[in-house]
C-alpha cells in the first residue's frame, strides 16, 4: 500500500529504520509482522512508532534503499529459540532477542536511497522526516547546527555524507559529514553542538581522532557551533576550498 | 545526595518517556518499556542515577470503558523485568507520581475506587520490574471537601483497604495550598506512610510557620530504617510569562506579559537557594536524602545544578 502522507497528529512520531539484509526476514516482516534485534546488542534507540527497513544488496530491485515501512505493535523480550523455533540448535538459541510485532508493511512513494556504499546500521528518525527524505542522509535529526550546513550543502550541490561511520582498531565513530573527492576525502567535524543552547550536555557519540583521520588521508575540518551560527559564516566557503584542493567533489555514484 | 528528574528528557531530542498514542492506534505497555530503556542508557551516560518515570506508562491500563487495555501488565512480564535488571545494573532509582487525577480520599466512591486501581497498577509494575523499597510511588491526600479532618480520615480509610503492594510503596507529598506538612504528618502517624517533603509547597502553604529544616527533618524521619528518603525541589519561576489574551468581543488574540506566581516552577533550580536552604537543613538533620528537581528544565537542569553544586558546594553532593 502506497502512503499519501502523515496524518497530523503523526508527524512528530518515532521511527527506527532497521537493516533488513534477508529475503527471510523480509517475508517474517511482511507475512508473519514481526522483526527481531539481538537484545544485548540493540541500538542505543530502540523505542519507536514505526519500524522501517533499509534493504540491502540482496533485494535487487529494492536493493540499498529504503521502502517500506510499518507501525509497531508491540516488544517482546524472548530467546531467539521461541522466536524462531526451527532453529532450535543455532549458537545463540539461548540469547535474548527484541521481537517487535509489526503492523502490514507500507510502501512509501518514493524509495528512499544510499547513494554511495557504505555501513548503515540503525537510524533513529521521525515519520515526518521519512515520507519527506529524498535520500538516506535526510534521515538524521541533527542539531540546530548540523541541519543548517547540511542544507547549505544540499543547496550547494554538495554531495556529503552524514554520520559516515568508521572503524578504527576495533573502536566504532562517526564524523559528522565526510566528502568523496576525486583525489582525497574531507572529513567534517561538527564541534561543542549540543541538542539545546547554552547547557552542556555531555555528547554521546565517540569523540573522532583527528590524527587517525588525517593518517588516514583525510583532510580534517572542525567548526564550532558558534562559528557554523556567525552570520556570512566562513565555514562553507572553506568546505568547497578543502574539497577544491582535494579535486573537486565526486558526483553522487549512480547505482 | 542523587539528584533526578521527572518524565521527560530534553537533553536528546527524540527520547519519548512512553507510549503516547491515543487509543486508536493501540498503544501498549512494551512499546512504552522500549522507550524507558532507551532513556535508561542515555541517564546511564550521564550519570543521572535518579528518575520518576512517566505515569501514563501502561496507557488506558485502568480505564473503565477499554478492558482490552487492562492486562498489559501481565502481558509485559518478561519486558518489566529486562528493563527493571537493566536499573538495577545502573544504580537508578526509580518512581511514579500517581496521576493527578488519582483522588484516594475522593467522596465520589467511584473515583476513589478509580484512583486505587491506578495506585495498583502502578505498584505492579513497580513489583514486576523487581525494584526495591526505594522504588515509590508518590501521591498526595487529595480533596479538601471544606472540611479537613474528614478529608484526612477518608485518606487514611482508603489507605488502610490498599492491597500491600500498594501500600508499601506509596509515600505522601505536602502539597500548596491544601494539606501542609503537618497535615501529612498526621496521616503518617495513623498509617505509619512516609513523607515526601516538597520544597516548593512548603514555600507555599506553611500556615502553621513551620522552620524548614525542621519540617524537612518531620518528613525525614518518617521514613523507615535502611530505605533513603527522596524530597522535592523546585524554584520559584520569577522570569516573565507571556500569555494570549483574547479580547472579549472578537476572536483576535494578543500577547500580554504577566508576573509570574509563586507556585509556577522555574526552568532551573536557583543554586543559592539550594545550597541556603541544605546547608542550614543539615544543622538539624542527620539523614541521607536523595532529591527529585521538579524544575521545568528536567535533565538539564539536573546538569547544571550538579555543576553548579560542585563548583559552589561540592560538600553537598557527598560521592
């Protein structure tokens, strides 16, 4: 079923966006409403109104996007056993797993794409912001800050990516908007941003390690919250200066 | 000295305190327990180790006309304890402030016995997440009905018919313009309930001119051995308030500024008047207390005022 847009009173509702990398799990989502996350290992946001999956490279047509989604019914907190009992002899049988019952799953108007390749795990979003999204990376709900260069860079042509992860001997983080240039990469990092104005709020996310990028041969960029905000601000002029040097941003890969 | 917060979370957007969907869309009690971990995780990392959850967590759980709601609890067996072993792992202690439509001294039979089923259901899950002593649910008398000694006994009456997994938990709030310390007192007395002392209220409804370490310590002292009370405390909000008034003969609205009442809440706890009032309290009383910050900034203003504390009197937080 086809959605025609949010009624009003769900726009503000809470979506989580799950990876769905299996015809199988596909076809429990769709015909038995169910999804499942390994309890010890779920997200930091699990809670939500509505599930939605990214599909990964196995689903073809609907490959690395996403197009569904549904409301959830309910948790449940069980061993993997109970949820599939088929599989009564896998290693982690015993291990408890989220089951989330699902509503019938909703096809949304207009696929929702990773552009580029690369790891999406969890995204915690609202209802509003997927039947607008254009692409995966209009899925974050970022600081006051975060939104308005992502938008600068929207408007700009400037293809970035948000919260690019990356692993670094074992230790997973994020850097806020990374760019793929023909002959390098910059790494933006957004710094001292906090959801509300004038508190500190100790931020969540593991600090990035500007040495381990710069080894890694990005080109390292940090803004503050103050100078992102400074009217005729400075910092997009230097984005497109950074990724002149680097040859120019690479358009978005067509897949 | 644990400083908390009520319900909602404003440090990071997006974290819901339960489900909130009306009853339409058939909102349940472990969607409600998936957003309570989710904030559990996010105090964990900010080492807010005080919280009163939402009271609306097992929605229309009571309501009178929607039965299909009514064994969520049960339902959840296996969520309350999850999430209830994931608080007992970060050292959170847990609350409820039962609705403030929950009326147990109510002349209405009806809505007394209404306000008893609310208690009972709160005190359930309370019990099925395996939380200890220190796990309340706060209340407060109720009605005056215009004559205070039957209010009080009418308290006490359905106080003494709560199941016991009730009445062990329930603690008893002074409240600002009612029923003062002393009054409370009294039901403590006939009931042997706790009290929970209530800064603000106090500040607002002491007609007996009560000292206030020495009505803190009353409510201190109400509480039985080897459990750690919890108070209340808020600020006065002295910041401007900016109203729509609408005109009386069209429909046109215009904003107007009005001085704002003693009873309203601050955004923040002043920290002065924090440290004033628990430095002088501890003249007088010699118990360990922990503090929920009824203050409009709820996570916060639990952040600023720890920084402001250790900063300006960091004696006061102990470890």
């Amino acid at each position: 079923m086809a959605e025609a847009g949010a009624k009003h009173g769900d726009r503000t509702a809470r979506v989580l966006v799950a990876v769905m990398n299996s015809e199988r799990d596909f076809a429990m989502a769709r015909d038995g409403g169910w999804y499942r996350i390994p309890y010890e290992s779920a997200p930091s946001r699990v809670g939500a109104d509505y599930l939605a999956f990214y599909q990964t490279r196995v689903f073809e047509e609907d490959r690395w996007a996403v197009n569904y989604y549904a409301p959830v019914k309910r948790y449940r907190v069980l061993p993997r056993r109970s949820i599939i009992p088929f599989e009564p002899d896998h290693p982690r049988a015993d291990a408890l797993y989220y089951k989330i019952e699902i509503g019938p799953l909703r096809r949304l108007q207009h696929s929702i794409p990773s552009h580029r390749l690369r790891r999406i795990t969890f995204i915690p979003t609202t209802l509003e912001r997927l039947l607008r999204a254009k692409e995966i990376n209009d899925l974050w709900c970022g600081s006051r800050h975060e939104e308005q260069l992502w938008r600068a860079f929207k408007n700009n042509g400037i293809g970035a990516e948000r919260r690019y992860p990356l692993r670094e001997e074992e230790e997973d983080y994020t850097i806020d908007f990374a760019l793929f240039c023909k002959e390098g990469k910059v790494a933006i990092c957004l710094e001292g941003h906090s959801p509300m104005e004038n508190v500190h709020v100790v931020r969540e996310r593991g600090s990035v390690d500007y040495y381990d990028l710069a080894a890694k041969g990005w080109t390292v960029l940090r803004f503050s919250a103050r100078e992102l905000a400074r009217p005729g601000s400075f910092c997009l002029p230097e984005v497109i200066e950074a990724a002149r040097r680097e040859g120019g941003v690479l358009p978005v890969p067509f897949r | 000295m644990l400083l908390g917060f009520p319900v909602k979370v404003l440090g990071q957007p997006g974290l819901k305190s339960h489900d909130n969907r009306r009853w339409q869309s058939r909102p349940h009690l472990s969607v409600s327990l998936a957003y309570l971990r989710d904030i559990f995780l996010y105090l964990k990392r900010q080492d807010i180790r005080m919280y009163r959850m939402a009271a609306d967590l097992a929605p229309y759980v009571v309501h009178p006309d929607m039965p299909e709601f009514h064994s969520q609890i049960e339902e959840c067996t296996a969520e309350l304890a999850a999430v209830g072993e994931l608080a007992i792992e970060s050292n959170l202690r847990l609350s409820f402030h039962l609705p403030l439509t929950s009326v147990l001294n109510a002349q209405d039979e009806t809505i007394a016995q209404q306000s008893s089923q609310s208690a009972v259901a709160h005190g359930r899950i309370l019990e099925a997440m395996g939380l200890g002593p220190e796990a309340v649910l706060v209340t407060h008398v109720g009605g005056l009905y215009g004559d205070r000694k039957s209010a009080l006994g009418r308290f006490v009456e359905r106080f003494e018919r709560l199941p016991e997994v009730v009445r062990r938990r329930l603690v008893l709030e002074n409240d600002d313009k009612r029923f003062s310390v002393p009054d409370i007192q009294r039901v403590h007395e006939r009931t042997g309930i706790p009290l929970v002392f209530d800064y603000l209220h106090f500040r607002n409804f002491n007609p007996q001119g009560l000292d206030g370490a020495q009505a803190l310590d009353v409510c201190l002292r109400s509480w039985p051995p080897g459990v750690k009370p919890k108070i209340h405390f808020s600020s006065p909000r002295t910041a401007m308030r900016i109203v729509q008034h609408r005109a009386s003969r069209n429909r046109s609205t215009s904003p107007q500024l009005r001085a704002p009442r003693p009873t309203q809440h601050a955004d923040f706890a002043d920290p002065f008047q924090f440290m004033d009032f628990f430095s002088k309290a501890r003249q007088v009383v010699d118990q360990e207390f922990d503090v929920m910050l009824e203050v409009k900034g709820k996570d916060l203003a639990v952040l600023r005022l720890r920084e402001d504390l250790t900063r300006f009197a960091p004696n006061l937080l102990g470890d």
